[in-house]
C-alpha cells in the first residue's frame, strides 16, 4: 500500500471461503499483508453473505461509510476511490 497507507487509506478484508485455511492461502499466494478475518459458521449467522461480492466500503475520517460498491473494481474505480484518501 505504501503511500496510501501515509496517507490513510487502511484495508480490511472479510473472507467467505468456506474454511479458514483456503482464506490463508489465498491471501499468502497474492502476497496480501493487510488484515483478514474469516467469516466463519458464528459470523456468518449474524452477518449474512452480501450480493455482489466482492463489496468495497470506503469510510470518511468520521467513521461513516462515503461510498460502497458491489462487484468488481477496474483501475479507473479505484482511482476514484482515492478521492476520499
């Protein structure tokens, strides 16, 4: 991330595999060093799997969400997204 992370930009993603260890893996194999968490069995009663995966909520300074976006990002989506860094 390097000059988005100075300027604040954070990551975090919710994995839906089905078992911990494939989420792992996957994020191993794409060399992704940002935080992860599993949406096990527990969660995933209490927050169900959204449509359009993957989603993407950007969050002012505030804490509130500024935008989301469902389905695929393209360069030209995520450049428009550092609007809000």
């Amino acid at each position: 991330m390097g000059g988005a992370a100075r300027r604040g930009l954070r990551m975090l993603a919710l994995s839906i595999d089905r078992q911990s260890g494939d989420a792992l893996a996957y994020l191993r194999r794409k060399g992704y060093t940002f935080p992860a968490v599993w949406l096990g069995p527990d969660l995933a009663r209490a927050y169900p799997k959204p449509e359009g995966l993957p989603v993407t909520v950007v969050r002012g300074k505030d804490g509130r969400v500024a935008q989301a976006e469902k389905g695929q990002l393209f360069a030209e989506d995520v450049a428009e997204l550092a609007r809000w860094v």
